[in-house]
C-alpha cells in the first residue's frame, strides 16, 4: 500500500508530464515548496513508479534546457514595463 507521500509524488508527477509544468509551476499549483516537489518527483517517485518518473525526467531536462532562455524573456520583459 502506497503511503501518503508516495500518492503525492505519483501525483505531482503525473502533473508535471500532463502540464508539461516546471518544479516552480507546479509547487504553486499544489501549495507546497519546491524542494518538496523536486524530492518527491526525483528520488521518492523513482521507487514508486519508474516509468511514470522517467517521464517526469524528459519534461524536467527540456525544462532545465530552457530555462536560461525564459530568464532572459523574463529580464527583457521586466525592463520593457519599467519604461528603458
């Protein structure tokens, strides 16, 4: 019988591949941290369930691949609205 922690990982996991969501996304979804996310999706959810977690990991990798991209769209936006 899988315990509560486990049933959140399987979920958190499940909605990050369905959302195609980041770490930070989806700790806001759900209310909790993001350390909390990322333990439960990369070392609880491995144990749990190992297809759903190499899933999880093809959708963190493009993430993390991206992420300096939207940082910077990020930056350009906060200084588009700020007038310079």
């Amino acid at each position: 019988m899988k315990t509560v922690v486990e049933e959140r990982a399987v979920e958190l996991g499940e909605y990050i591949v369905e959302h195609k969501a980041t770490v930070r996304a989806t700790a806001k979804e759900f209310g909790i941290s993001k350390s909390t996310v990322h333990m439960d999706v990369s070392d609880r959810l491995k144990n749990v369930d190992p297809s759903l977690y190499a899933e999880v990991r093809e959708v963190l990798d493009i993430n993390k691949a991206q992420r300096h991209i939207r940082g910077g769209l990020a930056t350009r936006e906060k200084y588009r609205a700020a007038g310079h």
